[in-house]
C-alpha cells in the first residue's frame, strides 16, 4: 500500500452527532475519555503515528479563526513541498487547501499528546502562505492544483514523513469525502449514552457542500465493546 494505513476515529452521541452540547454531560465527557485513550493513552489501539482532520475541525480546536500572518511582499518561496519535521513521533496533518489557517506555532498539544503540523495545500495556496509556514518551521505538502489529490496527498505523508498508521478525524464532510474516495480502510466509532436532539450540529458523515457523493457504502463489523461509562466502542471495515 503506498499510503497509510488509514482509521476513522470519532465520538458521536446516540443520535450519530459529533458535535454538541451533549458533549458536556457527564456521559459525554467519560466517553470522550474512551475516545482519547483509544487513540492517544498510553497504550494506544492502533499506534499511529498522526491523525488528519479538516480545516473547520482545526479552526474549532486548534488555530480559534485567526488570520494568518501573511507578508504579501515575501520573496517567493522554492517549489514543491517543504519538510521542517521528518522524525517527529506523532504528526497532525491539516487538510487546509487554499492556505487558510492562522497558525501561531509549528506543533500543537492535544490534551498530553504533541504532535507537529503539516499542512497539506493545493495551488490555491498563495506564496505569502508559503512563506508565513515556512517562517513558523510548519511543514507543508502539495497535492493537486483546483482541488485535493487525496491519493498523492496521502502518498506523500507516507513517504516524506514515515507515517505507516493515519488516523482521520475530521469533520462529517471530510470523513465521508475520504470513504468515498476509498481512502478509508477502518472505522472506529465510540457511542456516548447521550444525546441532544440539535438538528444543526454535525453527523459522523454528511455530504454537506456537494464535496462527496451520497452514494450507500456498506460496513463489516469488526468488534463491539462495552465500556463501564455505558459507551459503546464499535470497529468496522469499510467495504470498498
């Protein structure tokens, strides 16, 4: 396979949402707890080696909506990618195609797990963007002219970075984007016992913006696990 290994690891209420209040509860918060050991305790399931998400879901957690730093004036940067990070041992890579995110530092700390920044662009991405992440060590990848190249996104991860596991945790769009492409191999949903009924958060897929097809997928079960909170871990491989 010359791409990672791919698993989609999220936390969704009984009504298949991924965001929202329910989130707060007390149910919500001990199965957020499930999600993150899974992931990123200190025995972790799967041992990746990064995990990808979208650029809403970054803005949301990570970078607030800020602006970039941008300098219209830099000169212009070399072509092709830009490696600042090759041996980190846990990467985040950020979905961002036209070099949109305000970064403010090379890595980022999601409750005790560091991980450095790569962000993959397309030719959207200006100069000045190029520039602003080359200043801040952030290493960056290109992968498609208008519009993302997921296979040579994911290729190059691989390659250029070492990453042999890769899980995706993006938002629904960019979840159901990758399983339509076939780039999704495992599905990892952990079920809080809670819900809240909003008809405006987000769902574990959606094919919100035209991005993916709503084209039916099947799914194989590949484990179902009680946990003592009362969530539920079930694990799936996408039937491509």
């Amino acid at each position: 396979m010359d791409r990672p290994y791919i698993f989609c690891h999220m936390m969704t209420s009984i009504d298949g949402k991924i965001m929202g209040s329910y989130m707060g509860t007390q149910e919500g918060e001990a199965a957020g707890e499930v999600f993150y050991n899974i992931a990123f305790g200190k025995n972790p399931y799967y041992q990746h080696q990064g995990w990808l998400s979208g650029r809403i879901t970054t803005d949301d957690n990570f970078t607030r909506y800020k602006e970039p730093m941008l300098d219209q004036k830099a000169l212009s940067v070399p072509e092709g990618d830009f490696i600042a990070e090759a041996n980190a041992s846990m990467y985040y890579v950020s979905v961002d195609p036209a070099g949109r995110l305000g970064w403010e530092s090379n890595t980022l700390t999601y409750v005790d797990t560091t991980a450095h920044v790569i962000e993959v662009l397309t030719g959207k991405a200006s100069n000045a963007y190029k520039a602003f992440l080359r200043k801040l060590g952030i290493s960056y990848i290109l992968a498609g002219d208008e519009s993302l190249d997921y296979g040579l996104a994911l290729q190059k991860v691989k390659a250029l970075f070492g990453v042999k596991t890769l899980m995706l945790g993006g938002g629904g769009v960019l979840n159901w984007s990758f399983i339509q492409a076939g780039m999704c191999d495992e599905l990892s949903v952990v079920i809080a016992p809670a819900a809240d009924g909003s008809s405006d958060t987000p769902a574990l897929f959606e094919t919100r913006g035209g991005f993916a097809a709503d084209k039916p997928v099947g799914f194989t079960l590949k484990g179902a696990e009680a946990k003592e909170d009362g969530s539920v871990w079930l694990r799936y491989t996408v039937n491509h």
